[in-house]
C-alpha cells in the first residue's frame, strides 16, 4: 500500500468515533481529532508538493501518545504504522 493510502486509511479510521477500548487505552474525543488533524495535514503537503516533501516531515507520534499515556490497541498501533511508513519513506526518498 503506498503512503498516501496508508495515510487515507488513518484519517478515515481517527474521523470515526472512538469505542469503549480506545477510552480505555487513554484516548480522548479532543486527542483522536488532533491526531486526525496532524496526519491529514502531513496527507495534503504530500499531495499538494509531492513525496519529496517527506523529508521535511519529522513524525513524533510516538513521543507525543506516550505523553498523552495511550496505550498499546487499534489506534495506537494505527499511529504508529503512520509515523514508521513516513519515516522509511524518509530514507528511500
């Protein structure tokens, strides 16, 4: 699947409303938006520019749920797919 796909997908599933276990793993209505927001600006400066714009995407999801205490489910390992595929298209690119 290529990134942009991939980055479709996570704006599609954080639009979606959270369930019971997302609550549980320390997701919030407010967190899940922000996170949608920021992965689909990081969608539109790569259609709007081009993949050669993912070098100056620097994806801190990781730091940033761990800050927020969201643990291990969906959307936890959804963000992180995120923040890996933006990354090695960082060192192929």
């Amino acid at each position: 699947m290529d990134l942009l796909a991939v980055l479709d997908e996570a704006v599609a599933t954080l639009k979606a409303p959270l369930g019971q276990a997302d609550r549980d793993q320390g997701w919030t209505d407010v967190l899940r938006r922000e996170f949608q927001e920021e992965i689909s600006i990081r969608r539109s400066v790569l259609r709007r520019h081009g993949a050669g714009m993912v070098r100056h995407l620097r994806p801190r999801f990781d730091e940033w749920m761990e800050r927020e205490g969201v643990r291990p489910g969906r959307l936890q390992h959804l963000v992180s797919d995120v923040q890996r595929r933006l990354m090695e298209a960082r060192s192929t690119g």
